[in-house]
C-alpha cells in the first residue's frame, strides 16, 4: 500500500470538504473538524477498497465513521451534528460513476448496433446503480447515530 | 361570525417569531424534524404550546396559551433556499439557550437579528475554495495535475454564471443548467485540444459542485423520521437538479460531438 498516495488523497478529501463547507457557509471554527472528518471517513473508504472491500459497502462505512465522530464533535463545537457530516460526506459521492451512466443513458438513446446496445446497456445498468447505491449508503450512514440512539437532538447523547 | 375584538398581542407576536425562525431553518437546509423540534424548544422556552405543519414553501404554527387557552395560528411563505449552516447552528443554539434560561421575546428577536446580520464568506473566498473542491474531486477519481487545473479553471467559471444567474433572479434550475453548461463547455476545450491525460475526468467533476447535498441528506433523514412527504419534495427538488446538471452535459455533448 502506498502510504504517500493515500496520505495525498486524504488531502484532497479535506480539501473537498472545506469548499462545500464554504459553500454551505458553516461556522467558521467548525471547519478544521469538517477536514478531519473528511478525510478519516474518505481514508477508510479507500483503504476498505485497497483490500478489496466493495465500494458501497466502503462508503457506508466511511458514513457511519463520519456521522458517528459528527456526535462528538457537535458537542465539542456546539453546532448541530449535520453542519459536521455533510460537507464530510460530499467528497465521497459517486460523480465518476454518475457521469458514466449519464454517457451510457445518451449512447443508449443513439440508433447503434444490437451487441453494442447490449454492451451500453450492461454498462450503464451497472454504473447507474453504483451510483445510487452509493448515496444511499452515504445518507443512510450519516444517519446512523441519530437513528441508533433514538435521541430528538444530539445534545442528549452522552458520550 | 363575531371574533373577539381582542387579539392577544404577546401571541401573535410569538407565533410570527416562530414562524421567522422556522422559515429561516428551512431555507437555510435544516431537516423537517429538526425545524420541529427546535420551535418546539423555542416555544417551550417562551411559555407557550405550539403544534406546526412544516411544507418546502410555507410553514404553519398553532400557538396556545395554557393557562388562557388561547390559540393563534398563522402561515409564512419561506424565502428563497439557499445552504446557510451558521444560520442553523445559530439557531440551534440560541433554541438551547432560550429553553435553558427562559429568555424573554425580545431577546430571541435581537439573538435571530443578530443571527441573521452575520456576513456569510466573501464571494472570492468562496470561490477559490469551490474550485478547489471540484480540483480535489478529479484528483481523488484519478485526475492529473493539469486536469486539475482544467477542472479549477472551469469550476471559477460556472460559478460565477451561477451567482449572477441567481442574483439576476433566475429560475434556480435554469442557473444549474447554465453553470453546468458553462463548466462543460470549458473542460470540452481541453478535451478537444487533448491537454493533460485525463481531460474527460476533468469534465465529470467540473459540475460536482452543483451537486444537491443537503437535499438528497435531508431527503432521507426526512423520510427516516416518518416526515415522508417532505422527503419525497425534497429528494424530487434534488433529483430535478441533478436532471438539469446532466442536461447542462448533455448539451455540451452535442455541440462538441464527442
């Protein structure tokens, strides 16, 4: 495993992170945190794929890390968990894949040959589905602490 | 009908500044429950029962009064959305505060001025961070560093048409699209003219920011919370925009025949 490239990547995942947390205006001393998070989250997700995990099942996990460290971290800043777990969660979403269905979805409507179509169509099943899937395990795992502790407001969570 | 000539100003002027704070939550990107909950404490704070009806566009709250049993009610229509997390971890907060200390009316009104007073980033700030983001996207998906400079370059861009697009009131999916375009438009250059290795990497993650985050998180923890209409209005509105950010493609696609 390359350390260095992983080291780089998290980086980028951190720096992803801040521009939507800019974006989303958050508070500024919540913005060191929302880099962490991002990058511990996105970090385990590719580590989790570098030994050949399944990337839906990376992703969710690095949600659930994030939404779970989003707790803490609420308390700590005193801000709501989500201005934590969202920018944190956004350089995880799938838009490689997303972009790959959009291209097959447009091959797909072009007059082409049968074995082509069946090619296309394979391929676009495929990459549109990851791309669901994906964001459907990133939201359902930054849920996940909310939904587990069966609390109205991060505030009533003892940690 | 005769209604009574007297209406309880303290009511009323509570209702409105529940419905300010509601409003205020929804544009700014909270979830429904959260928007509940919070003017719930609010309101418990201030003295008072109250039951709301949270929609996309107008919220609603009943304010009682228990021991006159009075109640007021009133709607408010939210104003534009637009993601402001200050705005919510403010409010959040101050609910605490409210609920915690048994402020008075005037204070949560001078707390939510001051609130909303509060300057967001500044725009070339925001900006550069932006475009630094969607340069960070095409690295993590395998990018170069020229590519990442396509993708910074195009992302300024698409962003500026999409604040002056919105600033001269658009419709808000019109702008998507036109930001979309304009990125695309840009990273086919860099297609045609073959610069850096990966240029189509470049054209994929120009747009990610355009992606509708807070929609499609809310959406779920919408629906997760029993608050399934929303979820459903909320992850249509996200759906819509990723509709218009591929459309914005699709267009860009065609021109340059790729």
């Amino acid at each position: 495993m390359d350390i260095l490239l992983h080291i780089e990547l998290a980086f980028w995942l951190a720096i992803a992170a801040i521009g939507f947390a800019v974006l989303f205006n958050v508070p500024k001393r919540t913005l060191i945190i929302i880099a962490i998070l991002a990058a511990l989250g996105g970090s385990s997700k590719l580590i989790l794929m570098h030994y050949g995990g399944h990337i839906i099942i990376g992703s969710m996990v690095g949600a659930t890390l994030i939404g779970l460290l989003s707790i803490p971290a609420a308390h700590g800043k005193h801000a709501p968990p989500l201005v934590f777990s969202i920018p944190a969660v956004i350089p995880m979403i799938p838009g490689a894949f997303a972009y790959k269905a959009m291209l097959g979805f447009i091959k797909l409507t072009g007059d082409i040959s049968l074995e082509s179509y069946q090619i296309a169509l394979d391929e676009t099943v495929n990459n549109g589905l990851k791309a669901v899937f994906i964001i459907f395990a990133l939201t359902a795992g930054v849920s996940f602490p909310m939904l587990i502790s069966r609390k109205e407001s991060a505030k009533e969570i003892k940690i | 009908m005769n209604t009574s000539s007297h209406i309880n100003t303290s009511l009323q002027e509570t209702a409105d500044c529940l419905l300010e704070i509601g409003c205020l939550l929804m544009a700014s990107g909270a979830s429904t429950n959260r928007i509940r909950v919070t003017m719930e404490r609010i309101a418990d704070g201030l003295g008072y029962e109250t039951e709301t009806l949270t929609t996309h566009r107008t919220i609603f709250v009943i304010v009682k009064d228990s021991q006159t049993n009075e109640i007021y009610n009133s709607f408010k229509k939210t104003p534009p959305h637009g993601a402001n997390f200050t705005l919510v971890s403010g409010i959040s907060k101050m609910s605490w505060h409210a609920f915690e200390n048994n402020w008075t009316l005037k204070q949560v009104k001078e707390e939510i001025d001051r609130l909303k007073k509060i300057p967001r980033y500044p725009l070339l700030i925001t900006m550069i961070f932006v475009s630094l983001a969607d340069a960070g996207f095409c690295r993590l998906f395998g990018g170069e560093y020229i590519d990442l400079g396509t993708a910074f370059v195009a992302t300024f861009t698409a962003f500026t048409v999409k604040h002056y697009a919105t600033k001269l009131n658009f419709n808000g999916y019109l702008s998507v699209i036109f930001a979309s375009f304009t990125a695309c438009f840009i990273t086919s250059f860099a297609r045609m003219y073959s610069i850096g290795n990966h240029p189509d990497l470049a054209f994929a993650t120009a747009v990610l920011f355009l992606v509708p985050g807070i929609p499609l998180i809310n959406s779920f923890s919408d629906i997760m919370d029993g608050h399934v209409m929303n979820g459903m209005v909320r992850g249509t509105h996200a759906m819509v925009i990723a509709f218009c950010i591929s459309l914005g493609m699709l267009v860009t696609m065609l021109i340059f025949n790729f």
